[in-house]
C-alpha cells in the first residue's frame, strides 16, 4: 500500500526560486496565464522575493518535498491609498494542474494576505484560462468584469476578466 502524498504549504524561500521560475516560465510558454513573455531566470525570482519579503506573501506548495505550485503578491498601484491592496498570480507545474495544489496555495496566499494587513486581492485572468478562472471561484474571489483587448500576446489582442476578494475588515464591511 502506497502512502498518501505529504503537500505542504509554506512561505516561500531564496532557495526555492528556481522551482519557481521553472513553474513559472511554463506558465509563460503556455500563453494561457501572462502577457510575459521571456523565461524568468532563478536569480530574478530570488529579486521578486527579496523585494517582497515582509509586505507582501509569497507561498510554495510541496508535494513530497517538490515545489509543484506557487504564489504571490505585490504592490498593485503605487498611490497611498491602495496600500492594502495587492495583486496576485498562481501558478501550477503543469503535470499537477487539477490535483488542488493551486487552490491549496491560493487559499495560503488569502490567509498571509490578511495577517500581513493587506485587505483586498485582485487579478487580470484570460478568459481562455477556464480552470483558473474556477479555481478563483472556489476560493472566494468574484470576477468584477472584462478589460477588453487588455494587451497583446503573440500580436493577437487578448482580454483579461478582472477578480477581487476582500480581506480583513473590508471582508466584513
């Protein structure tokens, strides 16, 4: 009898940058979840989370020790009064999409948002990206409405739907 797999979600570290950026630049190659465009490299994701260290969280999702999905946020605009808010990604290694370690994550992401005093989330989705468009659902975000032709991706114009969650005390407003 096989045991069951052990998946852990914790704050992300230095070291796990380049499970990171391998995870993310497959979600870059996808053309399904990022206008961008070039592969991250290991020492720009170490940047990312140095930057972000202590304002803003950055989770990873272990399966069996190995980063298989992970998320984040950071500054959302930079005018005082959106401090508390943040914007965010998910992202999930592609042979565990569907598995639930992208809601694990996201729903870590939610509670460390909230303890680090953040008090609303919000994402740009492409409509095309149905399962990240669900998962948000599962996990509380609603979807506020559609930038049309957002920005292009590979020449072709591209639409972007627009989530949200509130955290904290404008969850309980």
């Amino acid at each position: 009898m096989t045991a069951p797999p052990t998946i852990v979600a914790r704050a992300a570290r230095r070291e796990d940058a380049e499970a990171i950026a391998r995870i993310y630049n497959q979600g870059i190659e996808d053309r399904i979840a990022t206008f961008e465009t070039e592969p991250r490299t290991t020492a720009e994701i170490e940047r990312l989370l140095d930057d972000r260290l202590g304002r803003y969280p950055a989770i990873v999702v272990e399966r069996d020790a190995k980063v298989v999905a992970w998320a984040s946020a950071g500054s959302y605009r930079a005018r005082p009064c959106y401090d508390p808010i943040a914007e965010h990604s998910v992202y999930v290694e592609r042979g565990h999409r569907g598995s639930g370690v992208g809601r694990i994550a996201l729903e870590a992401l939610c509670v460390e948002a909230e303890r680090l005093g953040l008090l609303k989330l919000v994402s740009r989705i492409f409509p095309e990206n149905v399962a990240s468009l669900a998962l948000h659902r599962k996990v509380g975000f609603r979807e506020v409405g559609t930038y049309y032709r957002h920005g292009k991706l590979d020449g072709q114009w591209r639409d972007c739907v627009i989530v949200e969650k509130l955290l904290g005390d404008a969850a309980g407003a």
